[in-house]
C-alpha cells in the first residue's frame, strides 16, 4: 500500500511506510522506447530514481565497417544510422569527402541538397509529432504525422527511386538529377503543410492534459546541456544556441534567412516548441529556395577510386536530432584509417538520466519522446 | 582567438621545464601559472622534449589546431581549457578513441560556445596492454558516455571514472572490436 | 412469449425449478447477446478510431468488416494460454472470470424497454454501483497474480484510480436520485416521463452529467484515463501477461463496461426508453431502438475521448478527482437538494 500512500501525499513524511525501492527493466522490447534501447530504472513506487540506459542491442559496428570500405561505400551505411535523416547523414559525409579533396560543388547541388535536407527535416519531426502524442496517449496524431510525411516520401521516392534510405548524395554531388516533378510537387507540399502545422496546434499542443504533462518536466539548464553536449531542438529548448546551420553553414544555407528556433524554459514544452517552430523554418528555407535552382551539373566527376590526402577531416551538419559529427582520418590509403561518427542521440541519450529522475513512469515516457531518440543513430 | 593567439596562450599554461629554466626566471613563470605546485613534481619527470612548451601544436593536415597532451598532463589542461576566460571551451562535441598502430590514444574535440573557436587535442600512449588515462568527465558531463564508448572498443581505462563498465559491448566479450588488430573470423568480413 | 413459455415450463416442472430454468435462460440469452453486442462494439471502436484518425480501418472480413471481430474472437479461443512462471495460477486464472461476470452482471437490471427488464430491483443503482466496482478486483487479482512489474503497476493505478472515481460517480448519481427519490430503475424511468432528468434538474443535472461521464471514463480505465494499460508507459499494464481468451475477457469487459457507463447514462439522464417528447410513445417495442441510440451516441463520445486526449499521468488523475471533481460534486448536491426543495425543476 505504499506507492497510493506516497501517490496521494508525495511530500507527507511516511515514516510508518516501509519505502523500498525497485528495479524494472524497460526495453528492450518497450513501446516507448522506439527500438531496442534498454532503460534499467530503479523505481520508488512510480517515482524514477535513477535511469541507466543500456544500449548496444541494435550496434552494427558501422565505425568499424568504414575502415574496410572505399568512401562512396561508406555513405550508403551512415543511412542506417538515423534513418529519419538519412539525406542529412549521407551530406555529412559527402561534404567531408568534398573537403578533404578539396572540390568545387556546383551551386546546384548545394541548393538541391539544402532543399531535401529540409524536406528530411520536416518528414523526421512529423513522424516525432505523431509518435510523441502516441506517447503521451494521444494515438490519433500518429496518423496525422504520417499523412504528411507520405508526402514528402512520395517526393522522394519520385526523386531517388527510395523513400527512407535515400542514398542520393555521392561524394561529388548527387546521384541523379531531380525529377522534373520535383519543383511542383515541393511546392504543393510547402503549401499543404503550412495549412497542417495549426492543426497539429490544435490537435495537441493547446490541449490542456498535454500541457499539463509537458510543462515543468525534464528541465534541462543551459549549463547542463552544454556540459552534456546536447544539440539540436533538446539544446535549443534550453536556450542554447546551437545550431549547426546557423554557426557553421554548409552547403547552400549560407545564402538563406531563417531563425534559429530557441525556447530558455529546458522543459518538455520548450523542446516540443522547438521542433514545432523548427518545422516553419524549413519551410521558409525550402520556399527560398525552390524558385532559383541554379542550372548546371548536377555533380562533378571524381575518381572511381577515391584517396583523400593524409589528414583529419571533421565536418559537423545539422540532422532533425542535433549535431552529427563525421571525423575522417585518412592516411592517404582508399580505405579510411578511422571514422568516427559524432551522432547527436548518443550525447542526448546520456542527459536522460539527469532529467529523468524524480519525475514518474509517465514523465520518463514524455521526456524521452521529446528527447527524439533514434536507436540505430545512438548505437550506430 | 585565432590559431596562433590559441596556441601562444595554451603553450604558455605548460612551459618546458628546461627551456624555461635557461630563458625565463623561475619566479616569473610560477606567477603565470596556477598549476606551479603541479608542475614542480613533474619537473623531475618530463626532460625528453625539447620545445618551449610541454605541448605540441601542429596545424597540418587538420583545419583545427591541434595539441598533443602527455598523459599526465591531460586532466590539467582540459581543466584550464575549459575553466579560463580565454578560452572557455565548454563544449565537448566530439570525443574519438583511436588506434594510430603502435599507440593508442583519444582526440578531444572542443569548441567554445562563448567565443566559437574550436580546437583539438590528443593523447596516445604506447602502453597498449593497460592503457589509461584520466577521465574527464567531471569537466564535460558529455564525456561520461563517450569514454565508456571508448572503452567498450578499445579497452582504454579511465581514472575516476564514475560508472566505467561496458556500455554497448556484453559483459563477456573478449577483445576490443575496433582496435586495428582485432580478429573476429566469424563476424567480420575482410574484402 | 415469455408467458407461453412459462406456462409450457410449468406444464411439466415444480414452480421453484420453473423459475430457476427461467433465470439460466434469460442468463444464457443474455450472455449470448451481450457477447456478441460487445465484439461490435470493439468493431465499432475500430471503425470510429479508423474515421478519426484518417483510416478506413477493418473493412474485409464480411460486408464492410462485420465479421472481423468474429474472426478475431475466433483466433483468440484457438491460441495458445501463456504465462508466467511463477504465476500465482489459481488467481491469475480467476481475475479474468471475475472481471467478465461482473460486467455481464450489471446488464441485467437496465430497463430497455417497458417490459424487457430481466431483474428489475428496488435499489437498481445501488447495485449498479456496487457491481460496476467489483471488477476493479479482477484487475487487482491479475496485475497482481502475474508475476510481472508492469502488471503490478498498471494493477496498483487501478486500484487507485477506481477507488477514487468510484466516489463522483457513486455521488454524480446521487445527485439526480435527488430528483426521483427512487432507487429502482423502473420508477425512475417513470419520473422521466415529465421531461428527462437532465431537463428536469437543468444546471446541476448538467454538471452532474458532465462529472458522471468523466468519472465513468475512468472508471472503465480508458483514454484519457487508461493509466491502467497505458501501453507506452507499462506495455499493456495488468493483463501484460495474458494471452488467448483469457485475454479477450479482460477486453471484452472494458467494452461491456463502456456500454454499461452509457447506460446509466442513459437511463438516469436522458429517460432511457422514452422517446425525445414522446414521439413513439405508442409503439413500446421501440424503446429498445431510444435506449440503444442514446447509449451508442454515449459510447461514441467516449470513444471520441480516447481518440482525441492524450493521457494524465497518475498524479494528476488524482489530483482531478479529489481536487476538483468531489468538492464540485459535493456543491452540486447541495445545488441539486435545493433545486428540489424549492420546486425549482422544469416539469414538462
């Protein structure tokens, strides 16, 4: 009877309670845990104690993998590592690849990279939206957000023949051309959403259980989400600046206006807010772009053996999650000497303990969803 | 700070003992330093390099400038990197473990947030047997993981590290996967 | 009919054997219709949740997917009965009976119409009450009886969370037995027959109303208030464990219980049987056709609940009860007393 006891009255002093705290392994097979991510608790009643994530179920070793391949391999298996962003991964190391050797991109690739980006952005943050309403209860926005993105993986597929795993960048540009429905389609898209956006609004973020759940839990301090190396919306709702784009531009989006979505309260609210204005950006970035897709070639030749110069190469983007980090070190040879994938969940993986604990079971599933964890991203 | 002003004020935290001792006085540089207490016990130890600072910096082949730490140095200057007003590199954004052959060793990558200037540091050591270093995550809560990450992978300990065991890996597993000489006939697939 | 076949019965048994074979067949009739009306429930909540969340949903499995429920009931009698280890057997194999029986029971006192009433009781509401939360044991017994740490959790919610809201729809209720003065079913579908009680008691029927549809939502453990199952946060919370029929029985029950909820609704609220300003009064037999309307138009809104709210976490479930809807509750009582005190209720 001590958990109602402490339920009902969690500041009473139950001292005629016996309080015993218990373990409880959530995940590997969990619905909140999107994939197989491994959280012991130590649980007081439905208080969180402690939180130890145990990951590894789903690691693939791609580090290790990439020191056996050439560089155009080792693009098709960063897919798998956020696959929610996997236009943005494969960019990251394309745009290393570019550096090392020093190449002259033509503007159209920059643009269309920019451009898909965004779109992978916004197709990662509506699957977010839907599942963390799945989290907190609400089941019906999961199929809103996936109304949206189907859109955006129509374009895709249209484009690059995949519709998740895209594979469309190369070290050199992009695969192929777009797809002469490209631009329209974009368009219709930029349109269509801009109308769904105040749905989501209305749907979720004004209903007053879901503020209730989201306000004041999970508080991340600025401090702390620098000292933990937080990035992307999970810093930003902290009120730390961070975004990649915005610090460090890459590819065609030093030629685009767009703010940088920032909320100081570090709670689940401002994080969700963050996506949420995060997804109007892209839309403006998208929409400064789609008009002037400069002509030209759409990539430049490299050769069929790829050997960058000896050296480090490191080369930071922004995907839907935060900041991913690709550290080349090459000693001259086809095959890199070692890779190292900085990946944004794996960072905002390790602050869930420190946000998570003191709140209840309930909190821990809302605060983990707008932690937008992507499992195969954290075990790479 | 550009590269250079960096490196001019980094070097400065960790003067070369002998060089110092035939350039500057002694006293002078006990002032410039909050680490002298430090220092002096390592003076007896540290003679084999010859530079005027006990870091190396290089900037080839890297875009960053780049220190190369002694061991025993490392905690103190991640301290004072992150600790002082001109440097104030508070984030940690990336932290590799690495296995350059012979040595073994971590890159640190750090960037202010304040002033935006990044820099990278390294540490190797030859002992590939029993490699260890000082954990930094006292100073980077980030680091905490990461170093775990980096022990799963290539057995490098860490002192004073809170929660060091293995974070990806199954307890019973054997070697560590991402050292160069590792063998595994069945997983790994050799082109 | 049920006089011919009484007669028939008597015709060659005892009267005390007569009655009793009359109970089982009305049981067994009962049970089958009930069974079944429940899987199209589940049925109608898949088509519901299908048409808010931009579906089509189940639709193959006979005309327009009348059959899948079937279907799926079938499968579920064909799988295989898994379980923990260390299962307290004998109480884990018992919740779910418990659980089901006393869904099924409170069935029997709703009048659908006039004359199909099977138990018509003095204190109809109090049994109903009293019946509704007996279940709550069952969910106890197998969150508990399952050896697992979600079960117990989703188990322990349960208890707090039916206790708690046993309270405003034991008191909701309370307020409009203001208006009849009777506990019996039937006579309080007689009172209505001036105007139905939401009419009758206006303001504080209303609130009434308002609070007995929440407190019933949580008493029937669904969204927003299924903390019980809550699946992203405990799996599937107390019935985690089992599988097969014994399953369905837990799963059938919230489906009969959201029926029963919006019964008494329907009954104590909007004049059960009785037509909106006695426009069939003379044909009886389609009482059953208001009664049913009515309570599917109550299920509907509580299924529009579940498929629009997202879910309160447990602390603040309690807090809404106890902060909120019993201090509300308990004026409206006072309300309601004065209401009738002063003959201030809408007669028709």
């Amino acid at each position: 009877m001590k958990t109602e006891t402490e339920k009902i009255a969690p500041t009473a002093t139950n001292t005629n309670f016996k309080s015993e705290e218990y373990f409880i392994n959530m995940g590997p097979q969990h619905p909140a845990t999107h994939g197989v991510l491994r959280l012991l608790l130590t649980i007081d009643g439905e208080i969180i104690k402690k939180v130890e994530p145990d990951l590894g179920y789903i690691h693939r070793s791609i580090e290790k993998m990439c020191e056996r391949d050439s560089y155009q391999q080792i693009v098709h298996l960063t897919d798998r590592m956020d696959y929610l962003s996997s236009h943005i991964n494969n960019e990251a190391v394309c745009l290393t690849v570019e550096k090392a050797l020093q190449l002259e991109i033509p503007d159209r690739v920059k643009v269309i990279r920019t451009i898909i980006g965004e779109l992978t952005r916004i197709a990662s943050h509506c699957l977010w939206w839907g599942v963390m309403g799945m989290d907190v209860g609400a089941l019906t926005t999961y199929f809103y957000g996936f109304r949206d993105r189907e859109m955006i993986n129509d374009i895709f597929e249209e484009t690059c023949g995949a519709r998740l795993t895209m594979n469309y960048n190369i070290p050199g540009g992009l695969m192929w051309d777009i797809h002469p429905n490209f631009v329209k389609r974009t368009k219709e898209f930029v349109a269509h959403f801009k109308t769904k956006i105040p749905e989501y609004d209305r749907l979720l973020t004004g209903n007053i259980i879901f503020q209730k759940r989201m306000k004041g839990v999970g508080i991340l301090s600025k401090e702390d989400a620098i000292s933990f190396g937080a990035s992307g919306p999970v810093a930003r709702g902290s009120g730390y600046s961070c975004d990649v784009r915005k610090h460090h531009p890459y590819s065609a989006l030093d030629k685009v206006t767009f703010n940088e979505a920032l909320k100081t309260e570090g709670d689940s609210m401002a994080r969700y807010q963050v996506r949420i204005q995060e997804m109007w950006e892209s839309l403006s970035i998208i929409e400064q772009l789609i008009d002037n897709i400069p002509e030209g070639d759409y990539k430049v030749a490299t050769n069929a053996v790829i050997k960058l110069p000896k050296g480090e190469y490191y080369q930071k983007v922004e995907t839907a999650r935060g900041e991913l980090g690709v550290y080349i070190v090459s000693t001259g040879t086809k095959n890199p000497y070692r890779v190292k994938f900085r990946s944004p969940g794996f960072s905002n993986i390790s602050l869930l303990n420190h946000i998570a604990v003191g709140g209840k079971i309930g909190d821990l599933v809302a605060t983990m969803a707008t932690l937008d964890i992507v499992v195969p991203d954290i075990d790479r | 700070m550009n590269n250079n002003e960096l490196q001019e004020l980094i070097g400065s935290w960790f003067p070369n003992p002998e060089v110092t001792i035939a350039s500057v006085v002694v006293e002078e540089n006990k002032e410039s330093s909050d680490l002298s207490t430090e220092k002096d016990e390592e003076k007896i130890t540290t003679k084999e390099v010859i530079n005027p600072s006990l870091l190396s910096f290089t900037e080839e082949g890297s875009e960053f400038l780049t220190i190369v730490v002694k061991p025993e140095h490392l905690h103190a200057l991640m301290n004072q990197l992150k600790s002082n007003p001109k440097t104030r590199f508070d984030y940690l954004y990336c932290l590799t473990g690495m296995d350059w052959g012979k040595e073994l060793g971590i890159v640190y990558h750090l960037e202010s947030t304040v002033y935006r200037h990044q820099l990278v540091v390294k540490v190797n050591t030859e002992d590939r047997e029993n490699p260890v270093f000082d954990s930094v995550c006292d100073i980077w809560k980030t680091a905490e993981f990461h170093e775990r990450e980096v022990f799963d992978f290539f057995g490098i300990k860490f002192n004073n590290h809170p929660n060091l065991k293995y974070l990806f890996l199954t307890e019973e597993w054997e070697g560590y996967p991402l050292r160069k000489d590792y063998v595994d006939e069945v997983n790994m697939v050799i082109k | 009919m049920t006089k011919s076949i009484h007669q028939w019965l008597l015709s060659f048994m005892s009267e005390t054997a007569t009655s009793i074979t009359e109970m089982v067949l009305i049981a067994l009739v009962y049970l089958a219709i009930f069974a079944v009306a429940g899987l199209y429930l589940v049925l109608l909540e898949r088509r519901v949740a299908a048409w808010f969340q931009l579906r089509i949903g189940p639709n193959r499995v006979g005309f327009q997917g009348l059959l899948q429920t079937m279907a799926d009931a079938l499968k579920l009698v064909s799988k295989e009965l898994t379980g923990t280890d260390r299962a307290d057997k004998f109480l884990y194999n018992l919740a779910p009976y418990f659980v089901i029986i006393s869904a099924l029971m409170a069935l029997s006192v709703f009048p659908f119409t006039q004359e199909l009433q099977a138990f018509d009781i003095n204190i109809g509401i109090f049994f109903l009450i009293a019946i509704s939360s007996i279940g709550v044991i069952g969910i106890l017994l197998g969150g508990w009886s399952s050896n697992n740490k979600f079960s117990l959790i989703g188990a322990m919610r349960s208890g707090v969370q039916t206790i708690s809201y046993e309270l405003s729809v034991g008191l909701s209720l309370l307020t409009m037995i203001l208006l009849t003065g009777s506990l019996q079913l039937s006579e309080i579908v007689e009172v209505q027959k001036n105007g139905w009680l939401i009419v009758q008691g206006h303001i504080p029927a209303i609130i009434a109303f308002m609070i007995y549809m929440i407190a019933g939502t949580a008493e029937t453990n669904r969204a927003p208030f299924d903390m019980v199952e809550a699946e992203s946060e405990l799996g599937a919370g107390f019935h985690t464990e089992y599988s097969g029929m014994k399953f369905a029985y837990f799963f059938l029950a919230e489906f009969i219980n959201m029926f029963i909820i919006s019964a008494i609704a329907t009954t104590v609220f909007f004049g059960a049987w009785l037509s909106p300003f006695g426009i069939t009064e003379s044909i009886p037999w389609l009482g059953v056709f208001w009664f049913l309307g009515k309570t599917l138009l109550l299920v509907l809104l509580m299924m529009w609940f579940r498929w629009t709210f997202p879910r309160l976490r447990v602390d603040q479930l309690l807090t809404l009860e106890w902060k909120y809807l019993l201090p509300i509750n308990l004026v409206n009582i006072v309300l309601m007393a004065l209401i009738v005190w002063l003959n201030l209720t809408i007669q028709l």
